[in-house]
C-alpha cells in the first residue's frame, strides 16, 4: 500500500510540473511580444527626440545667422548635420549617429527652396522664389529601424531683405535703400531697359 502511494505522488508531481512547464510557456509568449512592442517605442521616442533636438539646433542655427542657412546647397541629396560641440555651431555634410544604450540612431537634415504663389503663401512650387524662407527637413533612423521625417519652415524675420527684380527706373537713385525700389546710382554705359532685373555694362572694343 505503501509502494503505491509513492507511485502515485511521483506521477502527481510529474503532472504538476508539466502543467507549470505549459503555464510558464503560455505566459511567456503573451509577455514576449509586450516586451517587443515596448522596446520598440522605446526606440521611437528617442529616435523622434534626436530628430526635435536636431530641428531646435537649426532654428537655433539660422536665427543666428541667416546666411549660414543661405551657403548651404537645397535638395534632398545634400545631407548635413550640426557641430554643437561648440558656439557658434557649425554645418557638416554627412548624417550624424549617436548611441543610446546598445542602439545606435541616425539623423540629419536637408533645405528645400520655399516659394510664394500669387496670394503669397508658401509653396513648394511657386511663382515667386522666396529667399527669406526654407523648409528645413531632419531624417531621422534606427539601425533596423523605420526613416522618418519632420519638417519646418524657416523665416528670416530679425532684419528686412529686399529682392531686386527690376531696374526699369533707371539712373539717379544714390541714397540707402529703404524699401523696394527700380533705380540705381548713375553710372555710364549701362544698358538697363532691355532685359529688366539685370545690368549690361558696355565694354569700349569688345
């Protein structure tokens, strides 16, 4: 009767344990992907705080300097990123990578002309090119991670800037521009009416 009992309790614990062994299981594979999910957005939030930190930078950037904005080539294909390391910063070609923890995330940034149609909003395809303005654009990554973008527009608003267009007013104006205006100071053997916006100075010989 003894043999027996003691039979029977190993079988009832070789029961027990499988039953745990399939708990343990069934529990980790729904904690698995809850752990997934939250390292991934982890790594989102990071991603987009480098990105915003990288756009702050810009703003930061240009609003210093607004010709430091007007040296740089637009187009996607031109990367850059910002030396911050120290004041005043500085542009570099190239993306910028930076190591939280054991991932390690990228970021740069690219300027887009900004353009103004007849009612004067902004367009990334316009009438009239606005040099005042860029959209600033940072892409931003993960190693094995999706590319994101943020964008912005940028304004130079500290001082006025005029767009000469049109000298159709011809000679005589010789004080500081104030405003927009079509006249420039007297000086010989320019030709100014026939393509207007643009000066011809005649060379005696050639």
């Amino acid at each position: 009767m003894g043999a027996s009992r003691s039979g029977q309790s190993f079988i009832e614990l070789l029961v027990a344990i499988a039953v745990g062994a399939i708990f343990i299981v069934g529990i980790a594979m729904i904690i698995a992907p809850s752990l997934s999910e939250n390292g991934q957005a982890a790594k989102i939030q990071v991603a987009a705080t480098n990105a915003q930190s990288l756009m702050g930078n810009v703003r930061v950037w240009s609003e210093g300097n607004w010709q430091n904005v007007l040296s740089l080539a637009t187009g996607s294909s031109y990367q850059y990123h910002l030396i911050t390391s120290s004041s005043p910063y500085t542009a570099t070609t190239g993306i910028e990578t930076i190591v939280t923890a054991t991932t390690t995330y990228a970021r740069y940034f690219y300027l887009s002309d900004a353009y103004r149609d007849t009612s004067g909003n902004l367009t990334s395809t316009g009438s009239v090119y606005d040099p005042s303005t860029k959209q600033v654009s940072v892409v931003y990554n993960w190693l094995g991670g999706r590319t994101s973008t943020i964008t912005a527009y940028f304004t130079r608003n500290d001082n006025a800037a005029f767009d000469q267009t049109d000298w159709s007013g011809g000679a005589n104006s010789s004080t500081v521009a104030t405003s927009v205006g079509n006249q420039f100071a007297s000086s010989s053997n320019i030709d100014y009416s026939t393509t207007t916006g643009s000066i011809y100075v005649s060379i005696p010989g050639y």
